[in-house]
C-alpha cells in the first residue's frame, strides 16, 4: 500500500493505538475526518453521540501532538431539534478554536423512525438555513486564510 486513510470513523475509534499510528506510520495520510456534529454537550446527548466537548477537544489534542502537520475535516449539523442560539454559538466557538480544514455541515433533516423526528422544538427551516450559512462563513474565512498561508509554496507529494 503507498497510503492508507480513514474514512469517516466515530471519535470514539481514536484510541492511544491509532495515536501511535499518526506518529509513526509514514504511509497513513496526515487526515483525519473527526465527525463532531455539535458543539453543544446537550446536543451531542441528545443526538446519542456518546461522547462530550470536552472529549473531542482531547482527542484534536492528542492528534495534533501525534501528527503535528495533520488535516481535520468534520461534520456538524446546523438546527437540530431544540437548538438554542447557546448552543449554536457552543457550535461556532468549536469551529474557530479547532480551525478546521474543511467541514461538512447540513441542516438538520428530519428522518423517519428515528427520536429526533418527534422530538419537540423543530427548528424551521428558514432558522436552519440561516444557522447553515454562519457556519460556513466561519469555514469559508479558515479555508480562505488558510489557503493564503500556501501561496508560493509547493507539496512535493502532489508533484508527479
């Protein structure tokens, strides 16, 4: 194998063992894809996720230090049933503090059969949208600064 990456692994997946692997395996990709969906403790019970803030910022933590050149993406979901402004801004002070590389973010959907879908306070959709898009600018404005840091400056490992 020349690479080897992961895909999409709950948080709870990144143990002591797979810490090592980012410090000593040359062959696996400096990315992680860390999916958070919240910033919010109550959010992250409410959507079962199992673990809190807290948590996650250790684990960014352990990664960074095992990897100190490594990409994070996520996935954060904007308007989840009972979502407060707190709780959004829990959200977005996550984002700016973890600076991450790229984000998925949606709006919360209903889906069928699942707890969510009956739970109260639904968001609409036009508070969803607007939760979507302030998310993303905080992206967008990473992203563009980040992007700014490259100029000039060439990865050997994309050169054929």
């Amino acid at each position: 194998l020349e690479r080897i990456r992961f895909t999409s692994p709950h948080p709870k997946g990144f143990g002591d063992d797979l810490m090592q692997a980012y410090r000593d395996l040359p062959k696996l990709c400096e990315h992680a894809h860390l999916p958070v969906q919240s910033g919010s403790n109550r959010i992250l019970k409410a959507m079962n996720r199992g673990y809190t803030r807290e948590w996650y910022l250790g684990i960014v933590e352990k990664l960074r230090a095992a990897q100190p050149k490594i990409a994070i993406s996520t996935d954060i979901i904007a308007g989840f049933p009972g979502e407060t402004e707190e709780e959004l801004e829990e959200t977005a002070s996550l984002m700016r503090d973890l600076e991450f590389d790229q984000a998925y973010i949606f709006k919360y959907s209903k889906r069928h059969d699942t707890p969510a879908a009956d739970m109260p306070d639904q968001i609409d959709e036009t508070e969803k949208e607007k939760r979507n898009q302030m998310l993303l600018e905080i992206l967008n404005t990473r992203m563009a600064r980040k992007n700014r840091e490259l100029i000039g400056q060439t990865d050997r490992k994309s050169v054929v």
